[in-house]
C-alpha cells in the first residue's frame, strides 16, 4: 500500500513537493484553505482583466521544467515560455533610462556609454559571480542538509569561504563599478526577496547575474499558469486537491506527526508536510508547546521580517508602449531602502512596474494594458505605522 503523505497548503511549493512525491510512489492529499491554488502565486480577474498576484519575473526557467521533466512531462506543453527583450528598462531621477538586455553584444553597446572602464569592470563582475554561483549551486543550492553533520565538514566551510559572503552586496558591486547608476541597476534586486543591498550578504548579487546570462522570461497567460500548470500536473499523476479546507492543527504524537485536524474531523497520514509560512505553522498548527522545540510563540514573535510592499492593479482604459519590467529609482535610494527596514514609509520611494500586456494583449480587453505597481514599504510587524486608507 503507498504510504499517504499530508501536504498544507497549495502554494507552489506545495504543489511542486506533491508533483515529485506522486512522481515517486506516496500518495498525496494536499489541503488548501483558499478557493484556488498557488497560494502567493495566484491571479485576481475582474472586468475583463487577469492580474497576477505575487512573483512576476521568470528566471532559470531550467528549474521551473525540470519539476515537469522529473514527473515524465513535456514542460512546454505546461509553460510555453519567451524571452523578454530587452528584459526591463531601468529609471534614474536625472531623467537617465537604460534598458538591460541579455543579448550580450546589444548590451556591451549600452554599458560603453559609460565608459569602456566601466564595462571592463562590469565583465569582471559577472565572471566573479559565475564562478561564485557553481560553488554555491554545488555546494549548497542543490543539496540537503538534514543533520548539522551533513553541513559542518571541511568541503562545506571550504566553500562558504569561497564565497565571500561577509561583505554586503552593494560593497561587492562596489569593487568592480564606480559608476553609481551601474552599483544600483546591480544591487536592487535584493529587493526581490525583502532584503536591503546595503546589508543583505554579497552572495545576493548572484540574482542580476542570472538575470544577464539566463535572461528573463514570461510564461504565457501569465505567473499564475505556473500554478495551474502544476494543478494539472499533480493531478494528472492521482493526486488528491482538497480546496476551502483550513487545517487547524497538524496532529503530533511522541514526536511524530499522525495527521492533520480540520474542525473536528482528524485525518490520518504517514507524513505532514507544511508548506504554510514556517512562522504560521510553529505558532498555529503546532499546539503543543513540548513539539514546537525551540520555536515557542515568543520566539516566533521575536524574529526579524523582509521588508514588504504596497502594490496596485491598474487596469488602463488605452495603451502604452514600454517594456514589461521596469524599474525607477528615488533620489536618494541608500535612504529610501534605510527608511524600508526602520518602519518609515518613504516620501520619495523607488518603485517597480510590470505591464504584461505588452507581450500578451489577451490579459486584458482589445486596447486596454495593465500595469501593476509595485511600491517597496515596511513591514506590517512594523507597527508604528497606521495603513488606513489616507496614508494608502
């Protein structure tokens, strides 16, 4: 008999861990408290618009196929996928735009109009962080350390070392540009995942690495056919999806996970597997306080959060043309991205805009764009700051 694992939750790790585990012979039952799946990583359609909620920007689309591939699919009869180019258009308060391409010889043109210096050093960044990026793919992104044994060896300290990591990004970047509109197109997107440039490890400038050599892509239809691909998917291989179900409690007996609670009803499994926020399931699912180890509800409320955002979904009534990324900067964006992390909502913010409907007109009405604004703000655990509707 296959051995039935619980998932909570049908984000997309959620769904990528059923994919791989139907994929493997368990049997999988994923419950979902919403009404679709994708968790972050879904969709809001109104009037005629599709707008994707969440992440936005496709990198490495190797990864994003290899889930497909790994179940015995075709990924491109899942997430038909393009190139974007150039793959977004970078604004300075000076007025100053520029558009990075992945397309080298189209981009060397645009970095010498700096200076030649300039780009010199720009290759050594990128030919820096590449060696950097195999180490950590090797020795840490495509590995699992499940005993603190498996990551306290010579070899793994060997290759933190490497590394490089105690210096921050913006420092890093720093080292090989002097040109300050060249160290920010460099070190923003450690926004991607709420940390600042400023203090977030250099490791993080492996991300516009990958976007200039891997290049950015677009899935068609939009993100969220991630989601729905994967839905599919996991369907497709006998899974089980159990949406508008809230698990209350993630049942532990002697140490050892028995199943999940939804209102009354208990139901039983060989194995649990979260995929709720880690912060969520210690303090929440987790209901005895001898199980949360470590993690008591103190802790919990302890720990530090990534900065946050405020975003809008504009559907527009004509189009424009632009490019589907964009970024623009504050003036002062060291103090903009200070203000992120100290519970200021800034005056003068940088922001970033994703209009879709430059590559795929089908997300809205004939004649009509969407353009999804995204302005980076403190966290709510910053609270100090009242978020009614004048200050939105």
């Amino acid at each position: 008999m296959k051995k039935k694992i619980i998932i909570i939750g049908a984000g997309t790790a959620g769904l990528a861990c059923g994919i791989r585990l139907q994929t493997l012979g368990f049997q999988c039952e994923i419950y979902e408290k919403n009404d679709q799946v994708g968790g972050r990583m879904y969709q809001i359609r109104e009037k005629g618009f599709s707008f994707d909620v969440g992440p936005t920007i496709v990198l490495m689309p190797k990864m994003y196929q290899e889930l497909f591939r790994f179940s015995g699919a075709n990924p491109d009869d899942y997430i038909p996928m393009t190139l974007l180019e150039p793959m977004n258009t970078i604004h300075y308060p000076d007025g100053y735009s520029f558009s990075i391409s992945s397309n080298l010889p189209k981009f060397i043109g645009q970095l010498e109009s700096f200076s030649e210096e300039e780009t010199a050093g720009y290759l050594r960044y990128l030919s820096d962080v590449y060696k950097r990026y195999i180490i950590a793919k090797e020795a840490f992104l495509e590995k699992s350390y499940r005993r603190p044994r498996d990551f306290y060896h010579f070899k793994t300290l060997h290759a933190l070392f490497k590394l490089r990591t105690l210096n921050n990004a913006y420092s890093s970047i720093s080292s090989f540009v002097e040109e300050d509109k060249l160290r920010k197109a460099l070190s923003f997107q450690t926004l991607y995942i709420g940390i600042s440039p400023f203090s977030g490890p250099s490791i993080y400038t492996i991300i516009p690495m990958i976007e200039l050599l891997y290049g950015v892509h677009y899935i068609k239809g939009g993100m969220y056919q991630m989601a729905k691909a994967m839905e599919r998917r996991f369907i497709e291989l006998g899974g089980h999806l159990h949406l508008n179900q809230t698990v209350d409690e993630i049942v532990i007996d002697k140490g050892v996970a028995k199943g999940i609670r939804i209102d009354d009803r208990f139901i039983e499994g060989d194995a649990v597997l979260s995929n709720a926020d880690f912060p969520w399931t210690m303090k929440h699912l987790i209901k005895n306080k001898k199980d949360k180890g470590k993690y008591t509800d103190r802790k919990i409320d302890k720990m530090e959060y990534s900065s946050s955002s405020l975003i809008m979904y504009l559907g527009l009534n004509k189009k424009y043309s632009t490019t589907v990324h964009q970024i623009h900067f504050a003036h002062d964006f060291k103090k903009n991205i200070e203000e992120l992390f100290i519970g200021v909502v800034p005056e003068d913010p940088s922001f970033y805009l994703y209009s879709p409907t430059q590559i795929d007109p089908d997300l809205a009405p004939q004649d009509h764009e969407i353009l999804y604004v995204l302005v980076p703000v403190p966290s709510l655990h910053q609270n100090n700051i009242q978020w009614d509707e004048t200050l939105v």
